[in-house]
C-alpha cells in the first residue's frame, strides 16, 4: 500500500509491432509511475501472459488504479490498458498478484482503499478469457476486520490447481505502528465467500513488537498444503532475527512452525526494497526455496535457502549474484520461480555495472537459472537492454517488487525503471539457459495500425483497426493469389473462423473505407 505520491499520470495506450533485434519492451508507457507488475503465464495457452501493475487512473487525481494488459501471441501484440473499477469514490489501489488455475480461469487480487477515514479491503476478482475481462470484486477481508490495525498491506495470494481454493496472505497498514502481525484468510469457493481471517503467527513464534511490517510469503504446495514465511524477532523465543515457515495442510485451521534462517544484518541502507519470496517445485511438493536479499558484508546480497523435505531442514544460505563480494554494490527487489519440471529462476535488481555505492545508483536486472538436473547455478545474465539511471522516484513507496515467471525454460520478466525519466513497466522473455531474446517486439502506438491475434492461429483469429475503424471487407489469399475467404463485415472488430484453412502462409486484406491493410497470418 502506498501512501503519498506527488504527480497525475496520463496513461497511453500503446501496442506492438515487430521490430528485429528488439528486447526489453515498455508496457505501460506512462508519464510519470507505474510500479509493482506482475506476469501471469497460461497454462493451457502460453502464448496468453497477462501483466497487471498499478498506475495513476488519467484524470482521476492522485488516485491509483490496477491497471492489466494481456497478450496472445507470446508478447509481440498487446491489448489496450483495462483498469479494474474501484469499490468507492476517492478509493485508490495497489498491490497486484495474480495466478491462472489448470482451466485457463485468472484470479487477480489487490487492495483498494482510502486513508483517513481508514476503509476498503482486499479484494479478488477474476477473468475467464485471458485477462480480457473481469468479474465482479469480492472483498476477502475489511480495513477493520482487526479494529484499527487495517490489513490491507501488500497481500500476497496463491491457490489450489483447480483455483477452488484461494489464499491470501496481508499484514497492517503503514502508518499502523507495531506491534502488528501477519494475516491469513480462505475461501473453498473460488473467492465468492470468505472464511474468517486469523493471524498467522501465534505461541512461541510470534512475531514480536519491533517489526512494522511483518509480511508473509505465502505459496501452495499441492495436496491442500500451503507454506508461509515471516520474520520474527523476540528476545523470550531467540535472541537472533529469524524468517519462520508457517505450514497447513488443512487450509490454515491448523499450522506448524520450522526456522528457516536466523542472521544479524551488519549493513543498513532505508532505500533498499527487501522483499522476499517463497516457492514450491510443482515437480516435487516437499521443495521449497526461499529468496530473499541480506546484508553479510558492506552492501546487500541475493540470497537462498532451500529445503527438500517440507520444510524441517534448510540448507546454509547460497549467495546467487557472482558479482565480487563486499563490493559495496547492492542488489535488491529479488524474485524467483520454479519451471513445472523444477528448473529454477532467481532475479533481481543489480548494481555491479552502475557508478558509486548503495541505492541510488545505476541498476540492471540480473537473473540464475538453474536446471533440474544440476546442483549448481549457471554464471547470471543480464536481462535488461538498457542500464537504467537513478531516478528520485524509485525513493517513493510502489516500486518494491519485480515478478518473473518460467515454462519450457523460458523467462518471461516483468519490472518497472526510470531509464526514461518515469517509472514504467518493462516486459522480456527469453531463453533462460543463455539469455537469448524470443520473438520480442517494441511497443510503439504511431506504427501500429491493424491488430490481429493470436497469429499463428489453429482455427480463429481476432481483427481490429486502430481506433476501432469499420472493417468493411476481409479477403484471405494463399501466397499465390488464390481466394479462400472473401466477405463483407461491416464491424469495428472481427473473430473469424480459419479452421478449414489448411496449414501454412496466407495474406490477410482488410478493406475500410478507402484504405486496404495488408498482413501475412500463419494458419497452423
């Protein structure tokens, strides 16, 4: 949840032509913030990802809004820029996950809310056609469900295969004064209903009164296991800091408790995004790797430990960027995720090749990939295109995280930076054995004019002109000038039919007005 933010943005609408040697991409394109995306991967269409982040609503103030875009050929064309409805006037949201069950279904949850007088909640909704629309919001727990505590801060949210069951994880408000502790809250509906809330911590592992924020991670495990991780720092239950795992196997009514990491930070810098993840190997459910950034030496590292038997033992922590040690370069804003075969991916922010020391310095974005088969990580590769320079808003609340995710082994990124002088949200994906760019493309409105997807296609394709002009005539040629298809439409959009097309290239014409667009498809 953040608190202040200083300026109005205007949101431009942008999409996506091919352009050859392209990376990184800009997916929000804004004026001045877009903060804390987060990618989502179909499982049952990979060449669907949906990416939601928050960002400044076009003349609505200093509200923010959840803003989503969604892809279906792989990230080379995008939709324009949905906005998820606030729940109030005066209302403004934040803190965006998201996950698609085994169907194809996306869950997405958030918080929207107002400060003084306190009042919102977190929220979910849902989307059964990739990201295009959205359901109703259900609120799954109030500002006040714990008297003046407000737990609406940075919920975290997982759920079953199937998505019947839902979980999310949230901690109070930042202006809330500690001592707080970390919230639970289920549904066994796919988020229509809400069974009550409880804390997370409880006797002998409590979180303790010096902790503001006590944020838990929260991942599922299969089998209706779920696994969490917070801090906890109380002289009477240890005299270390130390992250615990939280576990159920009965949806939360009943939780155990294992350390996994105790440590003393010898190196403070207020800046640093501190975030931490928790994940679990779809390939082996009593796998479970915890990332998170600390501070050994003179600067802060990306580190991990891992368990494989559910979290009774952890091995020692593994420090993941190779950069040299103590070099005063800081890493932060880390992520991880686990491929369904176990191959695994570990990101971050990383100023080895900016100037000068500490937060305020150069940045890229920097991932490990390791393979299901080795013990160890492969030397880490940039992921950026670009060195992005400090920007003095990157000091404001809304840019504590990044999101990655990984299927057949290959990554597909998500982060905001201020290479260009406002903070946006960048897109890549690519081959994560060797840092290879897929099939990537540059966002750029004025070229664009006529939007077909998904392309290649089995058997429909979906048309539209720019600002939704008349389509007035469809023709479809093979390569050497043979008709298949030739129709009048008269539409702003067109779904149509190729299936009985056979495999291969054809040419697309589309007739409106005086004009007559043309584009090569590819029926599969």
């Amino acid at each position: 949840m953040k608190k202040k933010y200083a300026c109005i943005i205007s949101l431009i609408l942008c999409f996506v032509v091919q352009i050859s040697n392209a990376q990184d991409i800009n997916i929000s394109n804004g004026k001045v913030f877009d903060g804390e995306p987060f990618i989502a991967i179909n499982p049952i269409n990979h060449q669907n990802i949906v990416v939601a982040w928050m960002g400044y609503e076009p003349g609505n103030g200093l509200l923010l809004s959840i803003k989503v875009k969604s892809s279906v050929d792989g990230g080379k064309n995008w939709s324009a820029a949905y906005s998820i409805p606030h729940m109030s006037a005066n209302y403004k949201s934040a803190d965006v996950s998201m996950k698609f069950d085994k169907n194809g279904n996306l869950f997405l949850c958030y918080i929207d809310y107002r400060e003084s007088p306190d009042s919102g909640g977190v929220y979910v909704t849902e989307s059964t056609n990739g990201g295009k629309n959205w359901s109703a919001s259900v609120k799954a727990i109030d500002a006040y469900a714990d008297g003046g505590k407000i737990p609406l801060d940075r919920p975290w949210f997982t759920s079953s295969d199937d998505g019947n069951n839902i979980y999310i994880t949230t901690k109070p408000a930042p202006w809330v004064a500690a001592p707080n502790r970390p919230y639970f809250v289920y549904s066994n509906n796919r988020g229509k209903t809400w069974k009550p809330w409880r804390y997370i911590d409880s006797t002998n592992n409590f979180v303790g009164g010096l902790i503001d924020a006590p944020m838990a991670t929260i991942c599922y495990a299969g089998q209706s296991t779920i696994h969490m991780v917070y801090p906890s720092y109380l002289v009477s239950q240890s005299p270390f800091a130390r992250f615990l795992l939280a576990s159920s196997t009965n949806h939360g009514q009943n939780i155990t408790y294992q350390e996994v990491i105790k440590n003393t930070v010898t190196y403070k810098n207020d800046s640093a995004k501190l975030g931490y993840k928790l994940i679990a190997n779809p390939a082996d459910s009593n796998h479970l790797v915890f990332v998170y950034i600390y501070a050994p030496s003179t600067d802060y590292d990306v580190m991990m430990v891992e368990t494989k038997d559910g979290g009774k033992t952890w091995s020692k922590p593994l420090r993941i960027n190779d950069d040299a040690f103590g070099n005063k370069k800081m890493q932060d804003l880390c992520w991880a995720a686990f491929d369904s075969n176990g191959s695994l991916i570990v990101s971050w922010r990383d100023r080895r090749n900016g100037t000068g020391d500490g937060y305020a310095a150069a940045a890229d974005i920097y991932f490990a990939y390791r393979n299901k088969d080795s013990l160890n990580f492969q030397s880490n590769i940039k992921l950026n295109s670009t060195l992005a320079a400090y920007n003095k808003i990157l000091a404001q609340n809304g840019n504590d995280f990044m999101c990655i995710d990984i299927v057949n082994d290959t990554l597909y990124a998500t982060w905001s930076d201020a290479r260009g002088g406002t903070l946006d949200v960048w897109f890549v994906k690519m081959l994560a054995n060797n840092g290879k760019v897929v099939g990537m493309s540059q966002i750029n409105e004025e070229e664009q004019v006529l939007y077909i997807y998904p392309n290649p296609s089995h058997d429909r394709i979906y048309i539209q002109l720019k600002n939704k002009a008349i389509i007035s005539t469809i023709v479809i040629l093979d390569e050497q000038g043979k008709s298949f298809i030739n129709i009048d439409v008269n539409q702003p959009q067109v779904d149509l039919n190729i299936s009985e097309l056979s495999t291969g290239i054809y040419i697309l014409k589309i007739g409106s007005g005086e004009r007559i667009y043309t584009q090569k498809i590819l029926k599969q």
